[in-house]
C-alpha cells in the first residue's frame, strides 16, 4: 500500500463520511419518530390506523432497502413524484428504519404484564401518571437492546447508497477503484471510515445496554 | 403506470430467474451458515480463552462491517492480492456464509446458555449420562428455540442477496433495470410498474417465511 495515495485520498473520503453519517442519523432519526408513532397506534388499536401500520410495517420489513431506494429514486418520478438522491436516502431509510423500531418499541410496550396497568388504575393514576410511571420506564429498558441493533443495522445499511447515485463511502471507494485500480488503499480507508462511523456505535451500544438494564423489575 | 411491461414477452419470466439467481445464493449460503454456525455456535460456550477471543473478534467484525463492504473486500480486494479470478457468485456466497456463519454462531450460543445450569444439574442427579442429557433435555429444547430464529435469518440473507447487484450479477433488480431499458420508448413509465413488480416479488419472497418463523415462535413457546 502507498501511503502518499493514502494521504491524498483522506480528503474525499473525509466527505463521503460526513455525507454518510449526515444522512444515517437523520433516517435513524426519522426512522425512531415513525416507530415510535407506528408503535402507540398498534399499542392502542387505533382501528383504520392499525391495519395500516401493520400492513407497512409487513411490507417493509421484508424487502430490501436496495429495492425500497430503486422504488423510490427510480420508480416514482415515472408517475411524477420525484425527490433528490440525498431526500431520498433519507426517506428511503426511515422508512425501512420505521418498520424495525415499531417492532421494538411495540414489543417493549406489549411486555408490561396488563396487572400492571390495572393496578397502576385502581391506585387513582391518571393515564398520564400511568405511562410517565409505569410503563415508560419499564418498555424502554425492554427495548433498548433492540434500538440499539436497529441503530447499527441501519447504519451499516447506509453502505447500499451509493446505488441511488450518493457520494457516500461505497461510492467514493467504487469510484477511485474504478478511475485509478488502487484497489488496496481505496478498500483500507473504506474499512477504516466505517470502522471509525460504527465501533463507537457498538461499544456505547453494549455499554448503554449494560446501564439500564438494573432497571428492570422482578428479573 | 407501466404494469403492461411486465408481461409483455418474456419479461416476468426473466424477473422470476432474476429472483432465482438470489435465492440459489442465499439458499447455499444459509446451507453453510446454519452448518458452520452451529459447530462455532457450540465451541462458543466451552469458556476456551482463545476461542472466546477469536470468535468475540469475528461477531465484532460482522457487527459492525456492512456486507457491501466485505464483498467488495473479498470480489475487488481478493483479486487484487492474489492476481486470480474469483467470480462474482462464489465471492458473494463466500461473504453470505462469513456474515451468516456469525449470526447464527450468535443465536446458537444464545440459545445454549439460555437453558438452565439447573437442568444439567437435575439430570445428573437422576443418573442420566452426559450424552443422555444432550439427547433427551438440552438439545430438544434448544432445537425449538433454533428453528424460528434459522428460519428468520434465511429472509434476512434473501433481503440481503439483493446487493449482489452491485458487484455486476445479474439478478432482479439488473433484470428490472434491463426491462426498463429496453422499454424506455414505448412505455416511459416502465420504471414505476417494474419496480413495484420486484418490490412486491420481494415481499413475495420473504414474507411466507417469516410468517412461519413466528408461527412456529409462538407454537413452541414453552
């Protein structure tokens, strides 16, 4: 391996990182506001909404992001809905990300042995009292370890970007093989950079789990 | 909408070899895994200091790498280093049965400490032999346990076949993307119909088998 292509490369790939990262944490983010809202319409049997959500959740969790990104990038703008490449990543691994953290957060929610609730009632909690108290606190410890796996699978899933034409690390490595044949040292600085983007991710991840995991009651 | 494509000429019949192509690949590739997966799976739990260290590193690897990376890794890198020709297929299913070796090595080990020291204990006192034990108590339960979770990481490798796309075999997705192509004059909205055509084979695909997966969950619960 040549360091000075090495050096030379950093740069680009600095950017490619940045972009990845950018647009892992704000599908992440999207992806934990839908779940979250997906995960109190199942825990709540809204009817309509319900059947819904199910369905999406179905039908997300068991395609590919590759095919949901082709879908979205390519297949809509045919029927006049087009968005950008970087909108689209997003969206894309929202809603992918979506389906994952209902589950989670759903099966978190649905723990909480129902005795709970009635006696949390017959106490004279208000239902606010009864979430804030109850079954937030519990649900939440029941579901981290399973955000956490969502988190890192979604990031690791951001390598698939570089099909809908994003400059993320897939595509810078792809392309500096591609142009220049230092396959060695494009392929290093791709393993270092998603090194750098999930060790962290894992590490804090076992640690967080390790941390609220005293919380839980009667176990 | 472009739905007319699909079924004008061969076409679907060349989306459905296209989803072949994937799933012979995740199929042989879940072959390994599972059989791979157990024997490291097992060797997990004996409490060796080297293997535990080995195969900590390994999971970490498979954790926190995206397997694009790694069959670009083996397809681009392995050339490279070695000046031979690994085709494409046989470097993806190398990387499938890497990832899916870990996985499963993962849910094995999972399922073997989730069984009891007291269920080893009991059997002991009862006089039964170590092998008797794993015969009649341990492995039963642990294969219960198993079969759902196997069950799940076949779709989960199918879902994740679709990459092979990217290092050029030709599969649904490359399929699709020739269909439209080829169609780009007569039916400008080819896109949109193709791709919810593969989107919807997808789902086809993996859906049944997750559906059995939690079945069996829920019938072997206890």
């Amino acid at each position: 391996m040549d360091q000075e292509v090495i050096n030379s490369y950093i740069p680009l790939f600095k950017d490619a990182f940045l972009l990845t990262v950018k647009i892992g944490w704000l599908g992440i983010a999207l992806a934990f506001l839908l779940g979250i809202v997906c995960a109190f319409i199942l825990y709540f049997k809204i009817p309509v909404a319900k059947t819904v959500v199910r369905c999406y959740v179905e039908l997300f969790r068991n395609t590919p992001l590759l095919v949901q990104l082709f879908f979205i990038y390519y297949g809509l703008p045919a029927v006049g809905i087009s968005i950008s490449a970087e909108v689209c990543g997003v969206v894309g691994l929202g809603l992918l990300g979506g389906s994952y953290m209902t589950e989670s957060i759903r099966s978190g929610l649905e723990a909480i042995p129902v005795i709970q609730t009635e006696s949390a009632l017959s106490l004279g909690m208000t239902n606010g009292q009864l979430f804030k108290n109850v079954i937030l606190p519990q649900a939440f410890t029941i579901s981290v370890p399973g955000i956490v796996a969502n988190v890192i699978f979604l990031l690791k899933e951001t390598s698939v970007f570089s099909a809908i034409s994003l400059m993320d690390l897939m595509f810078t490595a792809k392309d500096l093989i591609g142009l220049y044949y230092n396959t060695m040292e494009s392929l290093f600085l791709l393993v270092i950079f998603y090194v750098i983007m999930l060790l962290p991710v894992s590490l804090a991840g076992t640690f967080i789990e390790k941390k609220v995991r005293f919380k839980m009651f009667g176990d | 909408m472009g739905f007319e494509v699909i079924f004008k000429g061969k076409n679907f019949i060349r989306l459905l070899s296209g989803l072949g192509v994937a799933l012979r690949i995740s199929v042989i590739s879940v072959a390994i895994s599972i059989a791979l997966g157990i024997v490291i799976g097992m060797l997990m739990t004996l409490k060796k200091p080297v293997i535990n260290a080995v195969t900590r590193v390994y999971l970490e690897i498979v954790r926190i790498m995206p397997q694009m990376v790694l069959l670009f890794i083996v397809f681009f890198g392995f050339t490279k280093m070695t000046g031979s020709n690994l085709s494409a297929e046989l470097s993806s299913i190398i990387v499938f049965s890497f990832w899916g070796t870990a996985e499963m090595a993962d849910l094995v080990r999972g399922c073997m400490i989730s069984i009891p020291v007291i269920q080893y204990e009991s059997s002991k006192a009862l006089g039964l032999t170590r092998l008797q034990t794993y015969i009649y108590v341990i492995i039963p339960q642990i294969v219960r346990r198993l079969i759902p979770l196997s069950i799940n990481l076949i779709t989960r490798m199918i879902k994740t076949t679709s990459l092979i796309m990217m290092i050029g075999i030709v599969e649904v997705l490359k399929v699709a993307q020739q269909i439209i192509e080829a169609n780009r004059k007569s039916a400008p909205k080819a896109a949109f119909g193709v791709f919810a055509a593969v989107f919807l084979l997808y789902f086809l695909a993996c859906w049944p088998i997750s559906c059995l997966s939690k079945y069996l969950e829920k019938k072997w619960e206890n």
